[in-house]
C-alpha cells in the first residue's frame, strides 16, 4: 500500500486540489443562491435575459 501511495503521490495530490477547488466552487454557488443573488454572471441585468431566464430572479431592492 505504501508502494503504491509513494508511486502515486502526485496524482493523489492533484486530484485532492481538484476535489478541494470543486467543492469550494459549489459552496460559493448554494451560498449565493440562498443569498437570492444571481450565480449565472448578469448581475444587474433586467430578467436576467442574457441569461436565457435562468437565473434567480428575486430583485436586490
């Protein structure tokens, strides 16, 4: 087992920053959804109509 850790470190450990980045990227989206702010990039567009209408639509007021 030890053997193949020490073969695989590097992947091991580039797959853990990759895991880590994701799962950071989806907190910071359910955060900001539960914010009610957009998550698709339009902030402050009008309908979100750039967006084809999906995103969130509670207003900022």
């Amino acid at each position: 087992m030890i053997e193949f850790i020490s073969q695989n470190l590097a992947t091991i450990i580039i797959s853990a920053v990759v895991f880590a980045v994701i799962i950071l990227d989806i907190v910071y989206l359910v955060r900001k959804k539960k914010q009610g702010k957009n998550i698709c990039g339009c902030s402050g567009c009008n309908g979100c109509s750039g967006c084809n209408g999906t995103c969130s639509k509670k207003s900022a007021n």
